[in-house]
C-alpha cells in the first residue's frame, strides 16, 4: 500500500534521527504530513491520546508539508530534526509561550548541528516568534545525513514527492530584503518553520475545542477547556 510505505520512511526517519542526533532519547511520535499554511513543518504537543478505556497516554506530532518535500533532500530533513528539537525541548526543557523559539531551543539546534535564523542565512536572529536555520558545515545533523547517501539507508528516502513544484517561502524572501510586513503567527500549541507568506496578524482569533466551545482571542494563544481538558485549535 502506498500509505503504508510512505508514512513507515516518515516514521523511520524520525527513528534514525532520534538515535544519530539525540541519542534515542526523544519520545515516540506521530509524524505525519499536513498542508499547514505558511509553513515548512510543525510541531504539536500532546496532540493524540490513546483509545482504550482508562488509558491517559498522549503523544506528540510532528507534521510536514507535503508540498515542500520535493525540496532536496537535506532541506526537508533538516525541517524534521528541528521540530525533533521542538519535542526534545517540551520533554526536557522549558519551551516559552506558543511558537516562540527561545535560548535554549538554538542551543539545542546548534548542538545537533543546525543554526537558527529568522532569514535561513548566516547573521539572522537566533530567537523570535518566527524562526528558520541554515545547516551548519561539519555539524552532527550533516554528518547523519551523509550516511543517508548509500547502503541499506537509501531506503529511508521518500518514495512519493509532491507533483508541483514549490516557490521559496515568501516569509524568508521578506525577511532577506530587510522589510517591515508582518509575519504569519502560528496556531496555539504549535511551533512550525515558516513557509509560505500570509498577511497581518488578526486582532482576534476563534479557537474550538472537541467539545464545541468556543472562544476569541489573539492569535498564538495556548489554550486548554475547562470542561473536556482537550487544547483549543485556531480556526
């Protein structure tokens, strides 16, 4: 089955990577793939729970945007270990209000080998709300990757790529030339690279939680009902 062999590589990625880079430490994960707008990936704690009956274990995602997996490979790659790092943080860290990438976050991607920037190029801020990296020369991810160029781990390439081409996320390209137009926030609980454009934040935004509750609020929010316990989504 397709499905099958595409999201068991995902799937076997995320292992791989867990073992080179964080010494198999990170908890399992649902790495799935979303087309999010404006953004490369995200991350998303406590996003999945168990069904059987008085089981209370919950799971994080990680989501990539299959429209951006036709770029090379390194690239996407890199966009999954940096939302691992997102998930290493919630685990073991101490992550800052929704979306924002603190101190300890870009000393966690240095350390694997990933530099952050809001421009994806040397020079760029290391914190912020909206935040990319650029792959540091010699680092550990590149060297993990390198292995991923022959023998039995070319079968952790993705077999299936998107049919369309992709563009270089707006976000960045503003970012590059230095000007002032705001950037997409993120919805609450989620920590994404950015991708493609979006215009200014909303004043206010609408959140939904299972339950049918709903509330207004800025956008980035991390919310949880009183009433079902399950976080409230940005429409």
């Amino acid at each position: 089955m397709i499905t099958t062999v595409q999201f068991k590589t995902l799937d076997d990625l995320y292992k791989y990577y867990n073992g080179a880079l964080f010494g198999g430490t990170l908890s399992d994960c649902i790495v799935n793939m979303s087309r999010h707008n404006h953004t490369y990936g995200f991350f998303s704690a406590d996003r999945w729970k168990t069904g059987e009956e008085g089981e209370h274990k919950r799971a994080h995602e990680i989501s990539l945007n299959p429209d951006y997996l036709d770029r090379p490979f390194e690239e996407w790659h890199s966009t999954l270990v940096h939302e691992m790092v997102h998930l290493w943080q919630q685990d073991y860290g101490h992550p800052s209000r929704a979306a924002y990438h603190n101190k300890e976050w870009g000393w966690k991607m240095e350390q694997i080998g990933l530099v952050p920037s809001d421009t994806g190029e040397p020079g760029g801020n290391k914190t912020g709300q909206r935040m990319t990296h650029y792959v540091k020369p010699d680092g550990p991810f590149i060297k993990a990757f390198s292995l991923l160029s022959g023998g039995d781990l070319l079968a952790l390439r993705l077999k299936y790529l998107p049919a369309f081409p992709h563009e270089e996320p707006a976000a960045v390209r503003r970012k590059k030339k230095n000007t002032d137009e705001p950037l997409a926030g993120e919805p609450g609980g989620i920590d994404g690279e950015p991708g493609e454009p979006s215009g200014v934040y909303n004043s206010k935004s609408k959140y939904s939680c299972p339950c049918g509750n709903n509330v207004w609020g800025k956008p980035g929010l991390n919310i949880v009902c009183g009433e079902c316990g399950e976080p409230f989504v940005m429409a």
